[in-house]
C-alpha cells in the first residue's frame, strides 16, 4: 500500500506554490495525499520565518501536528523557518524527525527512521531541487499562483529575505508559460518577491515582465499581479496590467514619510506614490488597488504617522495592511536606535486599521446597483476583478450558481470588504 502525505502550508502565496510543488514530487514518488493528519504517513510543515510573528505560529503549528500525528510516521518541517535556522530549529525540536530546507527532498530516507537535520551534514551529497521548476498538479481551484522567480536583489532595510532566499532567480518565459496551461485555471496570479524585476537577472539587463504578462493573457481570461515595487511600475507596465482586464495594482509601498523610506532603505514618497495612483485612475478608473505598510519602523516620529494617516485617507485604496515593525536578525534595521515601544505601534496599527476598514467599506458600498463579472472559486463565493484570492473581500452568491464559471451579477448589498450579488442571467 503507498505511503500517504499531508502538507500544512503557513505564510506567504510563493509558499503555496512551493507546496503545490512538493505535491507534484510526491505523487511521483508513489505517494498519496491522506485525508487527515493524523492518517498521514509522512507529514511536512511548510513554515514562514518572515517575521516574528510568523515564526511563532510556524513553532506552534509544529508543535500542535506533533501531538495528533499517528505513531510511526514522520514529521518533516521544511520552508523559510528549515532554510533560515536549520541548526537551532533541529535542536530546539527533537520531536521533528527531519529539517529540510528549500533543496532537499521532504521523502528521503524511512518513515519513523533517526531524527536527521540538514545540519547534521549527513545530507551534503543528496542533489538538491529546484522547487521553481518542478511539476505540480492541476489546481482544484478555478485560479491559481505561479512562482515566475525565486529570491531578490534589493536591500531593504527591514527584509531578511535575501539572506535566505538568496538572489533573483528568474524562470524562463516557456518554463512558466507551460506551468500556466498545465494548471488548466481561469486565472493566474503571478507572484515573486520582486515582480516587475523578472527577468533582469538573465543576462540580457532588461526586465520582461511586460513580454511575461502578454503572453500569459494570450493563455487565460485572466491574469493578476502581486508584489509591485512602486519605481518599477512604468508606463508600459501600466498600460499591459489594463489592457488584460484585471486592472488590479498590488503595490509594495511600506511607508510614505520620504525620510523614513531613505531609513528603510526604500524608493519613494507619498506625493510620488499619490501622482502613480491618480495617473492609473485617469487611464482606467475601475482600477482597484492594494498595498501594505509597515507600522512603528525605527524613528518613525509622530509627522509619519499622520503623514501615512493623511495618505491613506486621500488615496482610498481598495485594500491595505498594516504590519507592526519585526525586528529581524542580518537586517539594517536590527541596529537601528529609537525603536518604537509596542504600545504606541499598536496604537497606530489600530488607529490605521480603523480608517482603511471604513474606506474598504465605503468603496464596496458605492458598488452597490452596478453589475459586475465574477468568477465562482467555490459555491456561493465567488470574486471580480478587484479582489485578489485569499487576501481580499470576496462577491457572495446563490449557492447554485456553477463553480469554476464566470456569471454576470448585479451588486445588490454590501457586508463590510464582501459584496452580495444575484446573477443577472
């Protein structure tokens, strides 16, 4: 009888698709996907190590699998946290019987064998893999990510990404495009840490991400963006991301205070950000947007604060998060002095979270009466063009509306980010 798996996935979307991976290299190895935990014969936790936060619920989520698990199988943690502090984790968890990082295979060896770790070196002579370009499943879901790079170049000031992610590694346009049609989806969310820059790591000194997202809308109705470094959004790119029909704009801003993006080690300000928006809105005014910003980054003073409080009330992005500043080892900002007590950063985390909650609001009660194209993830959930999966309010609908289709549907209530639709047909 074939050995049966489960994957418990934590963090970030170029995860999921680090797992739907591993999904592939299993099912070559004979396995079976089990139906519970505690079924599993071989059981890999996928972690998160980006901030201290993530790392904590990675450890609990760890330690929570280990008490329901059957007897005799295997445990195996891989991703950031396994990449990041291969050593201490090993030590820290005897319970785990193998830490794998990004390179090496979650099935080798026995089930129920010796607790192994990458850093007991019995590993080093194992060929690593190349999670990029390894086959993966048909997606269960009418949309899907897809991982088009690996690592990133820039040196933000808050960012320990590089250190264990290593440089940009970009896919070639056909290794990517061949993932998209085997994925069998109606959209593709594209995903990497440094998005716009695909592509100027292949020796040619030139970004192709236009190229890329051209010719992945040849292929599907839609196609999404996520991660955009606001320099790198040119007039070209703009005009592409309209052109598809899912003028979505997921920029990655962190702050709008000039002098503490210089302290983040970032590009940028809010008038510059402000002027990028509104030029977008002139070119096509349904176009929604989202971002994430950093709250109490070292030095932020209370002039940030309401400089950030002032932009997001001017702006009105669809969609925000707000993050409480992680102080991060072999990062500039670990350093850093005026560091923020926490009561006051979760002051101005509340008090940011407050306003963008009554903004998303507001814009998804303007929606109300007009009639939208939806795409049905599940039944009786479904989501336009101005909500990205997983992240943003979704569009409810009648529970017999067909899965994986598009409907027509005519907004007729809003719930807070979720707006409440019946076809219109």
């Amino acid at each position: 009888m074939a050995q049966s798996y489960w994957i418990e996935t934590l963090g970030c979307p170029k995860n999921q698709v680090d797992s739907d991976k591993l999904v592939g290299t299993m099912a070559a190895d004979g396995l079976k996907p089990a139906a519970s935990i505690d079924d599993a014969d071989l059981v890999v936790v996928n972690t998160c190590a980006f901030v201290e936060e993530a790392r904590q619920e990675s450890i609990d989520t760890i330690l929570s699998i280990e008490k329901i698990r059957s007897e005799g199988s295997e445990l195996v943690v891989t991703g950031c946290l396994a990449e990041r502090y291969p050593v201490d984790l090993a030590a820290a968890l005897p319970e785990v019987d193998r830490v794998a990082g990004f390179g090496v295979p979650v099935t080798l060896g026995p089930v129920g064998g010796s607790s192994k770790s990458l850093s007991d070196g019995e590993d080093a002579a194992v060929p690593s893999l190349d999670l990029l370009e390894l086959p993966r499943p048909k997606s269960a879901s009418p949309w899907g990510y897809v991982k088009i790079a690996e690592g990133c170049d820039r040196n933000c000031g808050f960012c320990a990404i590089p250190t264990f992610r290593g440089k940009q590694r970009s896919r070639s346009i056909s290794s990517i495009l061949a993932e998209v049609e085997a994925l069998e989806v109606s959209e593709v969310v594209l995903v990497a840490q440094d998005l716009a820059a695909y592509g100027r790591d292949q020796g040619q000194g030139e970004r192709q991400i236009v190229e890329l997202v051209r010719a992945v809308a040849d292929r599907v109705p839609w196609v999404r963006l996520l991660y955009l470094y606001p320099s790198d959004l040119s007039e070209e790119l703009i005009e592409t991301i309209c052109q598809t029909g899912v003028p979505y704009f997921d920029l990655s801003l962190q702050h709008v205070s000039r002098p503490l993006l210089r302290r983040m080690r970032r590009w940028g300000s809010g008038d510059i950000f402000t002027e990028r928006i509104e030029r977008i809105r002139t070119v096509e005014p349904s176009a929604a947007f989202r971002s994430n910003f950093i709250v109490g980054y070292p030095g932020e003073t209370e002039d940030d604060h309401d400089q950030l409080l002032k932009f997001v009330e001017q702006t009105q992005l669809d969609w925000c998060g707000f993050f409480s500043f992680s102080r991060e080892e072999g990062t500039h900002a670990y350093d850093l002095d005026d560091q923020i007590p926490s009561g006051l950063m979760n002051e101005r985390l509340a008090e940011l979270s407050e306003l963008q909650d009554r903004i998303t609001s507001e814009r998804q009660d303007a929606r109300i009466g007009s009639v939208v194209q939806c795409l049905v993830d599940e039944p009786g959930i479904g989501r336009t063009t101005s909500e990205a999966p997983e992240i943003d309010g979704v569009v409810r609908l009648p529970q017999h509306v067909e899965f994986g289709q598009f409907v027509q549907a005519r907004v007729v209530n809003a719930e807070g980010p979720d707006l409440i639709a019946e076809p219109t047909s």
